[in-house]
C-alpha cells in the first residue's frame, strides 16, 4: 500500500472518529438538558405544592384570629348591654365597631386566601401532567441514547484501532512528523491535494511537491503545516 493510500485512510479515520466522538460527547448534553427540564417541573410544581400549603396556613390563622374578634366583640356588646353610663356605653361602642371593621378586613383577606388557593389547586393538575411528561421523555431519551452511545463508543474504539494499525505502516520520516500533528491536531494533521491545491486552505503546491508526493515522500503544505496526500494515484508530472 502506497504512503498517499495509507495518509487518505487515516484522513478518513480520523474524520470519522472525530463524528463518532462528537455523538459520544453530545449524548451527556442531550440528557443533562432533558434532566434540567424535569427538574425545572419538578421544582415547579413543589413550589405550587408550598405555595398552596402556605396559604392554607394563612386562612387558617386568619380564622383563628376572626373568630378571637367574633368573641371579643361579643363581650363587648354583653358590656355595652350592661353599661351603667353613657361614656361607658359609648365607649363600648367604638370597641365593637373597630372590631367589626377588623373582623371584615380579615373575612376579605381570608376570602382572597381561599381564592388564590383554589386557583393555584386547579393548576396542580396541569404541573402534574407536565412532570409525568419530562420523566417521560426522560426515560425515553435514556432508552434511546444508552444504546446508541454504547455503539458509538465501540466504532470509536475500533477506528482508534484502525488509526494505530494503519499509522503503523507509514514510512518512518512521515510516521514521526504524522505522530507528532495527530497528537496536536487529529484530522487537521492531513489535507488532500486537489489539481495542485490544498483542499484545507487552498495553497497552491509546486510540481516538484506534487511529484514527491506521488513518489510518497513527505510533503506538508508551506501555509497550513498540513501533511499532504493525493485523492488518487497519479503518474508523476
């Protein structure tokens, strides 16, 4: 096997490894953001959950305190009824009415509490739903991905293989220069030769360079530093 045929398959390999790592490495991301939804609606519905808690403890605090006026106000008009005075009558009657007025700002305020928890209860249902969704589709991710993850990850194994066996049989002056740009640049280490031109960065090369390359010499692009090689094999010029 020709250098130029040896450089093309581990061109080739390396482009393919690179795919095959970028879907290994995208499927924690796919199933993070799938878990950073379920949790969102998880945390949303607890916080309705509370909310609702919340504001039952309100109401019932507001009733312990009305029905504490309710009896207040009764004493008061029991004494209003046994006043002797008019000062004391009258005074009385102040009492009851300010506690009338606060008993009927706190019936609002339980009414607006009861309100708010009847509507924040109605949504409970539709957060539920959206919690059962994102788990779902949690669960389905996860039985679509693990597979599929597990699969990319042997062909990535194998084509690192390949990359090794096929590296193995370069000539040993492209074999240094070709470990040495692997290591630092994977598939950027390579670019094929097209009518004289580097297809990565569309640097003309010499008849000479093409004719070392064709007598599978080493030949690196002067601009891009890349290890070069032909698409096909050609007589040399």
């Amino acid at each position: 096997m020709s250098s130029a045929s040896i450089l093309r398959e581990l061109h080739r390999l390396h482009r393919f490894a690179h795919e095959l790592q970028d879907q290994v490495d995208r499927a924690p991301r796919q199933l993070k953001a799938q878990q950073d939804k379920l949790d969102r609606e998880e945390q949303a519905l607890a916080k309705a959950q509370e909310s609702i808690k919340k504001l039952k403890v309100t109401v019932h605090e507001r009733e312990v305190v009305l029905k504490g006026k309710q009896q207040e106000i009764a004493k008061y008009e029991q004494q209003r009824n046994q006043a002797t005075t008019k000062k004391e009558y009258d005074a009385l009657q102040v009492e009851i009415a300010h506690g009338k007025n606060q008993c009927q700002k706190l019936e609002d305020d339980i009414l607006a509490a009861m309100l708010n928890v009847d509507e924040a209860t109605a949504q409970i249902p539709k957060l539920e739903e959206s919690v059962k969704k994102a788990r779902d589709d949690m669960a389905r991710v996860k039985q679509e991905f693990e597979p599929r993850l597990k699969q990319h990850q042997a062909q990535l194994d194998q084509a690192r293989q390949q990359l090794k066996e096929q590296s193995s049989k370069l000539p040993l002056e492209i074999a240094e220069q070709y470990a040495r740009l692997a290591a630092a640049r994977g598939e950027d280490a390579l670019a094929r030769v097209e009518k004289r031109t580097c297809t990565a960065c569309y640097t003309e090369i010499t008849v000479q360079n093409l004719n070392d390359l064709l007598a599978g010499r080493l030949v690196q692009c002067k601009s891009c530093g890349r290890i070069l090689y032909v698409q096909e094999e050609q007589p040399p010029h």
